[in-house]
C-alpha cells in the first residue's frame, strides 16, 4: 500500500500525518547515510585485504554478509522505534494546544463564546445643547462624541431664564428624571419624584405604577393648549423631564384643564417639524421623532443622565 493510500484512507489523521512527514524524511536521510558510509568502509576494508589468502577472504565475505544482512534488518527493525518517536515526541506535549488551534480554525465561533460585548444599557452617556447653534451632542463616558442632531430652542431667546413663563431654555447643568414615550415599556421616573408625588391623591395613580406613566404620557399627548378644540400633540413622541438644584425647570406635576401632566424644563417631540432649528417652544429643547427615537431606544438618555446647556 503507497503512502498516499494511506492518507486516503484514513482521511481523519491526515493532519497527523501530514505533521510526521518532515520528521520521517529525516529518520529515512539518516538510514540512507548510515548505509553508504557502512558500505565505505566495507569497501575500503576489502580493498586493503586482495592479498590475503582466499580462505580468509571467504571467511571475511561471509562475515560481511552476514553483518550487511544483520544491520539491514536491525534498520528495519529500528524504524517503528523512529516511528514512534515521531509520534510521542514532542509533538505529544503539545497534542492539546493542536486540538484547540484545529476547533478555532474550524469552527470560528469557538473564540466568539468568549468574547464579552458591551451593551448601551449598562454605560453611561451625557447630553450637551448648544443653544446659539441649535444642535445636540451625545458624548460617551471617555468623553468621546457619538452622534449630534438640530434642535429647537425656546422663543424667548438666549437669555437667562428667570421663570417658567419667559419662554427661554435654560442654560446650565441638569439630569433626567422622567421618561415618557410612545412605547411604554421605555417610560420610568425618578425614586424622588414618586416619593414626593404619591402622598397627593390626584398625583399617585400617575407615579406609582407603570401603567400610571403610560396614563400620564397619554393626558399629556390630549391637551389642547391653543384652543382649538383638538388635541395639540404637543409633546410628540416622548418627553424627557428634566430637573437641576440651580436651574429653574419647573413644578413637576401639575394639571391643564382639570387634567394631571407634567409640567416642567425637558427634551421632548414636536408634531411641526418645521420646528427644528428654530426658536419657537415654550422653553423645552424641540426633538425630532428620529432623534427621540435615537436617545430613548438606544440607551443614550436614562434616569440620571447628564443635561448640559450652553450657549
């Protein structure tokens, strides 16, 4: 049987064998050498005894024959030892590493189970608006800026805010404590706020439970601020509270037409897109429904999150 028989035939060693070749063509390089160097010598010793007497001659040939057939078949006899060497040698002590660098070159998610990927919900991201240039940045926590959209900015200018019915977007440092959106399951509020809220009977329903959120999203969605008779949708798609210690943002709850909303400073939708890069709010930041969708869905605004607001 021909060596590449026996690669086809045991085609699931063909790695091993594939490994051994190097090695067994120096074993068989060194019998070759062994053999031609015996016979040198041989030769050279025959050549030395052409006058001796033909008995001794015989005698030395037959001792010649008899140790050329002797080394032949020790040869022989040697090569499973070589053999073997090849096998157990070094290449045992390293029989696991070639297993694990076979199942990585065979299966590529074998080194992907353990690789860990990093999920939004779990880092931690801050905000900053530009009011002269209408713009908001997402920067993450290396500092680094992930993304920025056009905004609108309150019809009162860039002055300092002084109350709630100026109509100005404040400037200075504030974070999130109410998330409202279109997909409920997004909404949430801040531990303080339900403390504070829950005492008062008209307030609790709306803070105290999840569905109370989904219920108070859904008022604020049906006011008719301007009158008209229909609900003005002026919150969009979402509506993200924010409060601050120094700056003014507002009562929190309230109600509008017998009906209970929050009422504060906070990034929220526009039904008039017309409204982005303009100054025409009554104080919040305007948000298209793509960027709402961008902050909220991504994980990019959370409970907590860092608001700040420059000129």
């Amino acid at each position: 049987m021909q060596f590449s028989h026996i690669i086809v035939f045991f085609p699931k060693h063909n790695l091993i064998l594939c490994k051994l070749l190097p090695q067994l063509s120096k074993y068989i390089s060194f019998c070759i050498l062994y053999i031609s160097l015996f016979k040198v010598v041989i030769r050279t010793e025959m050549e030395s005894t052409k006058s001796a007497v033909l008995a001794s001659k015989t005698i030395k040939l037959a001792k010649f024959t008899t140790l050329r057939k002797w080394s032949i078949w020790s040869l022989i006899s040697a090569m499973p030892i070589a053999l073997s060497a090849c096998f157990y040698s070094n290449d045992n002590t390293q029989n696991k590493e070639n297993i694990i660098d076979a199942n990585t070159l065979l299966n590529p998610t074998f080194v992907r189970k353990d690789v860990k990927t990093s999920s939004t919900q779990n880092q931690s991201y801050s905000i900053l608006i530009h009011r002269a240039d209408k713009r908001l940045e997402v920067f993450d926590s290396q500092g680094v800026r992930l993304w920025n959209t056009a905004i609108g900015i309150g019809a009162g200018g860039l002055k300092e805010k002084k109350n709630m019915a100026d109509l100005i977007t404040p400037t200075g440092n504030l974070t999130v404590d109410l998330i409202l959106y279109k997909k409920p399951e997004y909404n949430k509020i801040a531990r303080n706020n339900v403390e504070r809220f829950a005492k008062n009977a008209l307030f609790s329903d709306f803070v105290t439970e999840q569905q109370g959120l989904a219920k108070l999203y859904k008022n604020m969605i049906s006011l008719d601020f301007d009158g008209n008779g229909s609900p003005d949708r002026a919150y969009g798609d979402g509506y993200i509270g924010l409060t601050s210690n120094t700056v003014i943002t507002g009562p929190k709850m309230s109600t509008f037409q017998g009906k209970p909303y929050w009422f504060s400073i906070a990034l929220h939708g526009t039904p008039q897109p017309k409204n982005i890069g303009q100054a025409n709010s009554g104080g919040c930041v305007h948000l298209d429904s793509t960027s709402l969708q961008q902050l909220i869905e991504k994980g990019w605004i959370k409970l907590g999150t860092s608001v700040k607001i420059i000129n």
